[in-house]
C-alpha cells in the first residue's frame, strides 16, 4: 500500500496525499475499534488506546519515508 501511494504521489501529489491521510485515518480508526472490542476498555484505557494507535501510526509512517522515499518533482 505504501508503495501505491509514493508511486500516486510522483504522480500527482494531491491525491496521494489525500489518499495517504485517508489511509492513515482508517488504520488508527481500526486499530482503535478493535481495541475496543477485545478489551472493553474504560475511558482511561481508550485513550492510552488512542495514543498508541496514532503512535503506532506515526512511526509506520516514518519508517515507510525513510525506506521508500518518492521522488517527487
């Protein structure tokens, strides 16, 4: 997937922007939702959830920018 969005983004940046926010958006949305589900957590628990949702999602993305970096032009 990341590989589909570095190539959308050499060609035209907005849509792979637009598509790689949405795409993050979903995973930290999943991440959560099932999160939720297997551990019926309280509101403290949610939110550690979260953080480690984004977090988890953040570093993905660094590391996808540090191994795969797109030439953008």
């Amino acid at each position: 997937m990341v590989l589909v969005l570095y190539r959308l983004m050499e060609i035209k940046i907005s849509i792979g922007t637009i598509l790689g926010t949405t795409f993050a958006l979903l995973i930290i949305y999943l991440e959560s939702t099932i999160g939720q589900k297997i551990l019926e957590p309280t509101v403290s628990q949610m939110k550690t959830l979260i953080l480690i949702a984004v977090s988890s999602a953040t570093i993905g993305v660094i590391i996808a920018l540090l191994l795969f970096k797109p030439e953008i032009k």
